[in-house]
C-alpha cells in the first residue's frame, strides 16, 4: 500500500454550487453530514454507502453541530437554529416504505424543532452545556451564548467589522461567501472528548470540532488566568481577517484579536510538529484564503536562555484556498485546481533551527513553497482526516459538481515524503488521468463554443463587408443592384367596412451567404410630411420581423400595415435594413463592449418611397369607364359619392366644387426611347414591334404599373388593359381624381420656320388641391428617373425652346414679384387680408402648375 494514492466516489449528490461555503463533517455512528448552502441537510451512510436521510430546513442552511452525547443535531439557517434528535432522524428512516432503500427518508424541519429564534445565524458551536452563535447584524459580529438545556440566552458579544469585503458578502475570489470559524480550545491538561467511534483516533490532536495543544502554548496565547482555571477558549475566524478569542471562565467581558490575517479565514486547526505525549498538539495552524498561513508555536526562549515564548511563523502557499483540514504534521488544503499536503514538521524545524536568523523567515517561506499535490481537482469541503486499520490516511471530500469522494493517502514513514513524480502508482495516474479528463472536457465545450461563436461572427463580417462596399466611395450601388435588398408592393384592403393601405415587403437574398440565427428585418416608416392637425414633429413607427437560416436565393416576405384611409399624409419613406444582435451571440459579454450601441450592428438595405401614385384606388379599366361605373361602384362607393354631392349642393348650390388641376408635358421622341423601346423585338430602325402606337397610353401604363423606387402597386387584378387614355380613381382621402394623357403638338419658333414638337401631356384633375399637389410631385419624380435611365442623344438646336423658356422665366420673376408683395403686406397688415393673400398665393400655384415646361 505504501506509495499509493486513491480516490473513490461514494455519491454523487448532482447539486449546483452555492453562494455559501459548504460543509462537510462526521456525525452520529457512521453517518456524514453534509450541508451545501441551500436548504437540505443531507445524512449519508460510510458504512453502507448510501444517501439516508434529507433534511429540509426553511432556509439556507449555513452551519450544523452536533451534542457530545450524539443524540441531538443543531442546524443553522436563515430563521434560526433548530434542535432534532438522532432518535427521530432513525425513526423517519426506519418509518420508510418497503422500497425506501433507493430513495432517502425526507424529514421537514418545522417550527417546532426551532430552539433559538436569531436570525442571520452563520455559525454554531456547543461546548458543554453552552450553545454559542455567530452572526452578523449590519456592522457588527455578534457572538451569543445560550442555555442548551432551556436555550436561555447567557451573555452576548460584539465586535464591529474590520474589512470592507464583509459589506460585499465576502464573496473574495472563490465567489462564495465565506463563512466564520467558531473553535473551542482545550488546554491538554483536560481531558479530550472521545474521538468518533466510527474511526480511530489519530492519537486525539482533534476531536469534535475542539482543539487540544499543549498547556505552555495555552497558557502563553490566551493567558494565565484561562490556563489556571482550565477554561475552554472560544475561537472565532472572521471573514475580515481576525482571529480572536474569549474565554469562558472567568468570565470575559468582551472579544480579544490574537492575530490578523488580512484575509478572510478558512481554516483554524491544531498539529504536532515534535514527538510529545497523546494530545499535545504544539502549533496553531491558521490558513487564509489568499493563501497566508500562519503557525504559533512555544519556544523555550531561545539563545538568551530566557522563558517560554510564542513564536509565529508566517508565509504564503499557492491560493486562492477553498478549504483545509490538519492531522498530527501535516496540512491538507485545496486551492479548487488541486489537493495539496504540506509537512508542518518541516516548516518547524527550519524555525528551530535557525532560531533569531535574519534566514529564518525566507528558509519557512520556501518550506512552504514545497507542498506534495495529490492530483485531485475541484475539491471545496473537507472533513476531518482519519485513519484506517492498516495505517492509511483518508480523507472525506466534496467535489464542486457534488461529488462525495473518500481521499486515501499512501502510508508515511519517517524517512520519506508522499511520492512525487516518478514514484506514483498506476492508480495515481489513472486518477490524475480521470481528473485531467474531466477538464479537458470543459475546455473542449467550451473551445467548440468559441469556435461556433467566430465562425458565426465571421458570417457577420463578411455580410456586413458585402453590403457596405462602396458606401464610402464614388462606386455607391443603388438598392436595386445590392445583394441583399428589399422590394415592396402597396394594395388596399378592406376589413370590417374599413380600407387599409398595407405594404408587403420582400427581403431577397442574392449573395452567397446565409442569413442565420440572430438577424432581424427591421423596418422604418415615416412621412415627409404631416397633416395638419399632425403636429410639428413626425411621427415614425418601427416594425421588426426575426428570421433565421435564409439561404443564398430565398426570399423573406412580410406585411405591415401602411395606412388607413384618410389618416397618413403621402408621400412615405420606408426604410428597411438588418439588424444582427450581439447579445444573443455573446451573452452578458456584449454589454461590455465599447460603444453606445455595440451590441447591434445595423446594415442599411433600401429606402422605399410610397407615393400618391400608389395610393390610388382605380375605379375600373381605362377605356370602359363608362361603360362600367354602374357595375363597378358598390354600395359604399354610392353612399360616398352621394354625400359628397349632399355637402357641394349645400356650400354652392347645384354646381359643382372647384376642381383644381396640374399637368406635366413630355417630349414623345423621350417616352420613345425610354417606355417603348423596352422590349426585345425590335425593327430595321430600332422601334418596337409590340409597343402600342398611342405613346400617352404606354405612358400611363408606366406610370400606374411600373414600380420606381423598388415598390409596385398591387391593384385589383393587378391589369391596366388600357383601351383609352382617362384613368379615374380616388385618392387615399375618398376624393375623386381624374388622370388623362393626350398627344399635344407644340409650335416651336425657330430662325424663321414653325414645326410643331410632338408631346404628351399628362393631367390631374381632382376638386382636393393636396391630390392634386401629391399626385403632381409624383409625376415629376417618375419622370425625373425616366431621365436617369434615358439613352444620351446628341441635342438638336432647332429644338431648343429659346423663346418658351423666355416667357417662362418672364412669367416667373412676375409671379415671384407677386408672392413677395403678397408677405409683405401681410406681415405689416396693410390693405390685405389673411383670406386675399391665401387667394393670391393659391393663384399663383394653379398658374405655375397650369403652365408647365416641356420636359424633352
């Protein structure tokens, strides 16, 4: 046996970490008791090997002793302390079903087991017939002694807090809270309480929690009075750093600091570093979480020949420290990536025998720095070391994923250490082996995570690359050439008697690149400009529409409601792009990166415009108007029209309203070159041979079918089969509005001849002047984009309207002269009305709009 190193699980208990140090200790008989920081005690067998018992507690539960008579069990959680007796504990196992030897007998802690009502209870310790509890209240420890008997309070301590990660929970750097130490220590001139019965002594340096060390070391740390008197000293390890002490008899009247670790305390405990009678334990051990170990020790007064003295021997192991035991020479500790031991005996000896060097410090700091791993990982609970039969040191441990693991260390001897490297057996290496099997499955998850991460980040950027080219330069591709775009189609709908503008938009993915998990359509849709009565400000809404996995030629198609009729004002920008969230790549991650909104990348697609012209509702194919107004009107489109002549025959008696009018003209040899000469079949002299011969008509059909800007109106029947050149219809408001394209001749005065300049003037009637201003700026600007896309021809002199443009220009500074005169005395009120100066500028916008230039 000798050489080896073991590790057998007993259990795996499956429980997730908790923000409270756990604990783990014997109990009664062969019972483990083990609490984790959440609300369950649990009771495991080492004998049989099994979980026996669940206790559930109302809280949390953060401390549990046990009486020296191993009849009652104390528990600590958030309430209070609570009392149950072993008898009940076997009789809730015992009282189990047939089948109870799979499952746990499950025992309620209720308000009848509660013996003191304190909350905040962190710690526990019994001695004798006193029960004594640590706890914290703002910013004081509060030590209490009680009556176990009654559990009459006795006496009551405080000491104010020292450090400001107590504030913090003292979650320090294991991310736990740290929980105090309350240890009772005996002088060895007492007799030591009996040791578990389930294991054998290790010749009594410990026992129940209580500490025994030598009477010289007794008397020199807590004082002669508490070593006359044989008094019990309370040892309290505070998550601040202090270590201090109060003795019981006599009676003291409040708590004394013997150290100062800087650092929360995780472990106090006894160990023999000389040969000395059963029960002499001749050095202090107090471990930090940082690593900071602290040894005291008596010394017989050195080279001076003086008294016995205290000497301290402080150093650094590697940290941070989850939890520690001691047993006769040597410390046990776990830094959470490893189990170490150190030999306490060698860290001594380098003391003693350098006694007063300036050497002294820097030869224990290097003992220290020397430790034996025992190649087992995640350990964060130990209980106290036993030994075997055979000689074996073991160790009870709990692994961070639950693990209840017996730790047996090879038999010592006094000539050789634990082995190191080469000298471990197979079953060292096979447990190194599982351990480091365990991490390295951790690490790959999560490098195969990362991985996926990058890879999906990668997609990001190279989307985002692709549909940014050229944004920054001359080459800017409009939105009908990128990649990745959107089209749109507008069309009314009636629901519930009510119509309703709605506009389906399309996002086409031509790129080679899927569009994955954590995209999002996002689209925005304001108008240019507000109603009246809308206010100043206009207003946007915002429509978002999640998708995954879109392909290299899928589309994406959505809807959104656009407009109701008669409450949105035209024309309307809808903006559509992708957005990619970080956050649900990332996680939490993506809040800390730089940036007022780096957790989104936003990647502009297309700009819509929806215009009047898309707005229409086209009463009946053009052409057969006539024919078909008493077919295609219904029942609404009559009630509608009726009390529409019900308000003109009471304003204005039986005429009609006013009808207000625009009209644009264009060249025929430009609609030639950019409507007819579309198609593919084309003659000897370049002309289409399936293209209508009335050019106003094919303008029209342009004009009402075409979808400039990326988005088409979606009609009834989606057909303009024009057999005449008059479209009627209604605008978005229920006013009636008239389109009519006409061939009209234009005398053209040149260096003494007249030709007349073929063109194709296109009108907007309707009796509302914001119809009739819509539908014109729509016009000019589907024209303005038949200019972009005409072929460059050489200009023609003879056709430069030298004169027209004159007159034009004449008839301009005149109407100008007229708006200035119009503000003027308007601002200073002088012989105009607000009415007449309304009057005078509506004058001047129907004479600009009545009197166009020609477009060529």
């Amino acid at each position: 046996m000798e050489g080896r190193c073991a590790v057998e699980t007993w259990a795996e208990f499956g429980f997730s970490g908790s923000s409270c140090t756990p604990r783990l200790k014997f109990g009664f008989g062969t019972d483990v008791f083990l609490c984790t920081g959440h609300d369950q005690v649990y009771v495991f067998s080492s004998q049989e090997r099994k979980l026996t018992a669940v206790i559930e507690c109302p809280g949390p539960v953060t401390d549990l002793v046990e009486s020296h008579d191993k009849k009652f069990l104390y528990v600590a959680c958030r309430s209070g302390v609570y009392c149950v007796g072993s008898q009940f504990l076997s009789s809730s196992a015992q009282s189990s079903p047939a089948d109870a030897s799979s499952s746990p007998a499950e025992l309620k802690m209720s308000t009848e087991f509660l013996a003191v009502a304190e909350e905040g209870v962190l710690s526990l310790l019994l001695v004798g017939s006193v029960l004594l509890t640590l706890s914290q209240r703002d910013t004081s420890w509060i030590l209490t002694q009680y009556r176990s008997s009654n559990f009459e309070m006795l006496r009551s301590f405080s000491r104010p807090l020292v450090s400001a990660v107590v504030h913090s929970d003292t979650g320090g750097t294991t991310g736990m809270r740290r929980r105090p130490l309350l240890i009772c220590v005996h002088s060895s001139a007492v007799a030591a309480p009996p040791s578990p019965p389930s294991t054998s002594s290790l010749e009594a340096t410990v026992s129940v929690g209580h500490l025994c060390l030598e009477p010289v070391l007794f008397k020199l740390l807590f004082g002669i009075d508490a070593a006359l008197t044989k008094s019990p000293v309370i040892l309290c390890g505070l998550p601040d750093g202090c270590l201090c002490f109060l003795p019981l008899r006599p009676p003291a009247t409040r708590l004394k600091v013997l150290h100062s670790l800087e650092q929360p305390v995780v472990f106090v405990g006894a160990s023999r570093v000389m040969e000395a009678g059963p029960g002499h334990a001749q050095c202090l051990v107090a471990v930090g979480e940082q690593g900071r170990v602290v040894l005291i020790k008596s010394d017989k007064g050195g080279s001076e020949g003086g008294g016995n003295r205290a000497v301290l021997i402080e150093g650094c192991v590697q940290g941070p420290v989850m939890c520690g035991c001691v047993d006769t020479k040597r410390l046990y500790y776990s830094t959470g990536s490893d189990l170490l031991v150190l030999d306490l005996s060698e860290v001594s000896s380098e003391r003693d025998g350098n006694e007063g060097d300036v050497e002294t410090s820097s030869m224990a700091a290097a003992a220290l720095q020397s430790p034996t791993s025992l190649n087992v990982c995640r350990v964060v609970a130990l209980a106290e070391p036993t030994c075997n039969t055979a000689g074996e040191v073991q160790l009870l441990g709990l692994s961070v994923r639950g693990q209840l693991q017996r730790i047996i260390l090879p038999v010592g001897r006094e000539d050789a250490r634990l082995p190191k490297g080469g000298g471990r057996s197979v079953r060292d290496l096979l447990s190194a082996i599982g351990d480091v099997c365990e991490r390295a499955s951790v690490l790959k998850t999560a490098i195969k995570s990362q991985n996926q991460i990058l890879r999906h980040l990668n997609q990001v950027l190279n989307i985002s690359f692709l549909l940014m080219a050229g944004t920054n330069t001359k080459e800017h591709l409009p939105s009908q050439e990128k990649p990745i775009r959107c089209r749109a189609t507008a069309s009314w709908s009636r629901l519930l008697q009510r119509d309703s503008l709605n506009l389906t938009c399309v996002l086409d993915n031509s790129s080679p690149y899927v569009l994955e998990r954590g995209w999002t359509l996002s689209i925005a849709v304001f108008p240019l400009s507000c109603p009246p009565g809308a206010g100043t400000d206009s207003s946007s809404t915002n429509f978002s529409f999640p998708f995954h996995n879109l392909l290299p030629g899928e589309t994406f198609e959505v809807s959104l409601p656009l407009a109701a009729a008669g409450e949105t004002s035209f024309p309307v920008t809808v903006s559509c792009s992708l957005v990619f969230s970080l956050t649900g790549l990332l996680g939490e991650e993506a809040e800390n990166l730089p940036g007022p909104r780096s957790s989104c990348v936003s990647l502009p697609l297309s700009t819509l415009t929806v215009d009047w012209l898309h707005a229409l509702q086209v009463c009946a194919p053009i052409g057969t108007h006539r024919k078909a107004t008493s077919q295609s009107y219904n029942a609404t489109d009559a009630i509608q029209a009726c009390l529409r002549s019900r308000r003109i025959s009471s304003g204005r008696g039986e005429t009609e309203r006013e009808q207000h009018s625009a009209s644009v003209r264009v060249s025929s040899e430009l609609l030639s070159d950019t409507l007819m000469l579309k198609g593919s079949d084309l003659d000897a002299q370049g002309r289409s041979k399936s293209a209508p011969q009335n050019v106003g008509l094919s303008l029209l059909e342009w004009l009402l079918s075409d979808a400039p800007g990326g988005v088409t109106a979606g009609r009834q029947g989606d057909q303009i089969a024009l057999g005449g050149s008059v479209v009627r219809a209604h605008d978005p408001n229920g006013h009636a509005v008239k389109l009519t394209a006409k061939e009209v001749n234009v005398m053209e005065e040149s260096t003494g001849k007249e030709e007349p300049l073929s063109t194709v003037e296109v009108q907007v009637e309707s009796s509302s002047m914001a119809a009739v201003c819509g539908l014109h700026h729509a016009l000019l600007r589907r024209i303005q984009t038949m200019l972009q896309t005409a072929p460059e021809r050489a200009a023609s002199t003879k056709r430069i309207q030298s004169l027209e443009l004159r007159r034009a220009l004449q008839r301009a500074e005149r109407l100008l002269q007229q708006i200035r005169q119009s503000r003027i005395s308007g601002a200073f009120g002088v012989g105009v009305s607000t009415g007449q100066m309304t009057q005078s500028l509506l004058a001047v916008y129907q004479e600009l709009r009545e009197n166009p230039l020609l477009i060529i």
